[in-house]
C-alpha cells in the first residue's frame, strides 16, 4: 500500500475544447501526488488516473514542479526523493 500525503488536481482544456459547447467533455484531469518515500522521505508523482494509480505509476518530477503543486506543505529539498 502506497502512503498519500497530499492530492492536487488540475484540469486542463483539450484540443477539441474550440469545437466541443460541453466543457466537461472537453478537459482533461491531470493528478499530482504527494508519496511518502522511506525513511521520512517523499516524492510527487503525476498522472492521469485515481490517485492510487498516479502514485505507484505516475511520473516523478522535481522539487520545484512538486513545491507549485503544493505550495501549502513546506516541503523541504533535503527529503525530497526524485
């Protein structure tokens, strides 16, 4: 079991949005997840998909995509595992 600090979603627009009157058919929810890591370590993953998923299978990105994701938990380069 994968241990979740912290979700964020964001939807984006598609390609079709200009052609498509119904916006929910039209965007497209990207997750970014906050995992714990071992050792009081964490990482961010992000992907599309259940929160579950986006953690085990998401992409890693850096500390400082993963700090604008979230800007509210402090988080600290020392235990930031990418």
């Amino acid at each position: 079991m994968t241990d979740i600090l912290a979700v964020n979603a964001h939807t984006y627009p598609t390609q079709l949005e200009a052609d498509i009157e119904d916006e929910s058919a039209s965007t497209t929810t990207v997750l970014a997840v906050l995992v714990a890591a071992p050792v009081g370590r964490y990482t961010c993953r992000v992907g599309i998909g259940n929160p579950e998923w986006v953690a085990k299978y998401g992409d890693k990105v850096s500390f400082g995509l993963a700090c604008a994701h979230f800007p509210n938990k402090d988080l600290k380069r020392q235990k930031y595992q990418s």
